[in-house]
C-alpha cells in the first residue's frame, strides 16, 4: 500500500469520525438536487447539515478540493453526494448523510 493510499484511507476515517455519519456509495434510485436554489429551502425546513460543514470538512481531512456537492434523497432520507478532486487528480465520489 502506497503512503498516499494510507494517508488518504485514515483521512476519511478522520472525516467519519468528526462529522459522525458512515459514507456510503451513492444509489441509482436517489432524487438529487444540483441547484440550490432548490435544495437550500430543504436543508431549512428539514434542518439538514449545511453543505458548507461537509464541503469545510472534506477539503481539510481528504485533501484535494471538492468539486461539487448535491443535496439528494431517497426514502424520505437526505443525504450529500460529494465530488473531490484528490491529491493524485483522481475524482472520488463519496455520500455523507445529511441528518446532524
């Protein structure tokens, strides 16, 4: 395993650990919401995790830069879809629960 790998690996359990919610891969079923100008009146009124906390979070503990964040659901549960630019130009596709 390369050093990068290793570092990238305990970056996200850093990230699992601070933001207190699993990742899991992102489902084919899922309603998202690439404007916010809809999504934002739905992080309001459901009281969901501003993106800004992931989006802080993830540039800070997985490195690189995160290119785009969605508001999506699925089931009546909200979650965010992130997209982040690593170190190595890699994209990474990573799904955080939205719920606090």
């Amino acid at each position: 395993m390369s050093a990068f790998v290793a570092r990238a690996g305990l970056r996200l359990a850093l990230l699992m650990v601070l933001i207190g919610q699993p990742f899991a891969p992102a489902s084919a079923g899922d309603r998202c919401y690439g404007d916010w100008s809809d999504a934002a009146p739905i992080v309001a009124r459901e009281r969901l995790r501003p993106a800004r906390d992931i989006h802080d979070r993830a540039k800070e503990w997985l490195g690189g830069a995160v290119v785009r964040i969605v508001l999506c659901e699925a089931g009546g549960q909200y979650h965010y879809r992130v997209l982040v630019r690593r170190e190595d130009g890699r994209i990474a596709q990573l799904t955080v629960e939205a719920v606090p």
